[in-house]
C-alpha cells in the first residue's frame, strides 16, 4: 500500500489528513511506550523471581533446630530454627566494665519459645569465676544454680512458661530475664 503526500507550505501532508511529523511523533511515542512496558514487565519478572527465591517459609515441627521434613522426607524449609539462645559473660564483667556497658550478662533480657529455642546456654568469656542462679521463676518450674569458670558453658532447656529472673551470686550487679513462652 503506498501512501500518497500532499505538501502544503513547508508541511507534507497524508491524504487522509495527518501531517507526517505528527506519524513520526506518534511512531515515535510508540516505540517508547513499547520499551517502557517491556523494561517494566522485565523489571517485574526478575523481582517476583529474586523475592520468591530468597523468600523462606519456616515450619515448625518436633524439637528446635530440626529441619521440618514432609511425609517423602525432602526438606519443606531452608531456614534453620536455633536449638538454644546463646548468653555470653564478657570479658570485663567481673570489674562491671565491658563493651557492653555495664551489664553482666549479653543480652541480659531474652524471649524464648517452649519447641523452638527453648534450650539456653550460657558461656562464661571473662576471666574469673560466675554463677547462673535463678531469683524467681515460675510455678512448677525448677530453680537452677550452676558454677560458670572461665571458658566453660552451662545449658538449661526452659519445658515450663513464664518468666525466669537470675543473677551471679558472686558479682551482684549481673543479671537477666529470660521469659518463655509456649
């Protein structure tokens, strides 16, 4: 189909009455929005492909820690649940001087889940001697006191809900929360 011009002045003219900057302008328009609705489409493509490939679902089965299996035994979830929380005695909390300020146990408040990470573990990093005694805890739970020498760790698996208030005996300023939930 060959397309017939008129000019008129300077201006060429379709016979059908569209100037042909205008057919260059639109043409031009086209091909624009053509590339920005590709780019926004690739854009969109990539991103729901990126989020759902570092999106993690987590199930929680059985003990903490355990990898979630379905009933073929393939893996349901890549995340890991930690087993036990980790409670550090910083080196300098004897003198009441650590890079903590001036706590005695890090982190010294801490919430668990009876199932998840129920289980705690204290590791002692100074270079003196501390205890692990409880204060107050809840109905039906059982008190706990242990001996921490440097280096050395103590766990305690939390089975009873509620909140659980310790210190070191030998240091009076250290203490901790530890609350569980179920």
């Amino acid at each position: 189909m060959e397309v017939s011009w008129r000019e008129v002045g300077n201006i060429l003219i379709k016979k059908d009455g569209f100037r042909r900057s205008e057919l260059v302008n639109f043409k031009l328009v086209a091909t624009v929005l053509i590339v920005l609705t590709v780019a926004f489409v690739g854009f969109a493509v990539y991103s729901l492909a990126y989020a759902s490939s570092t999106r993690r679902t987590v199930v929680v089965t059985g003990s903490g820690g355990a990898h979630p299996t379905s009933a073929s035994g393939t893996v349901t979830s890549s995340a890991t649940i930690p087993a036990a929380v980790d409670v550090q005695v910083p080196s300098g909390a004897s003198d009441n001087q650590t890079s903590f300020g001036n706590l005695g146990f890090y982190p010294n408040a801490i919430r668990v889940v009876i199932g998840v990470n129920n289980t705690v573990v204290w590791t002692n990093n100074d270079a003196v001697m501390h205890t692990v005694t409880s204060l107050s805890i809840p109905t039906g739970a059982q008190a706990f006191n242990d001996v921490l020498g440097p280096g050395s760790k103590y766990s305690l698996t939390f089975t009873v809900p509620g909140t659980y208030r310790y210190h070191c005996n030998i240091h009076p300023w250290m203490f901790g929360v530890i609350i569980v939930e179920s």
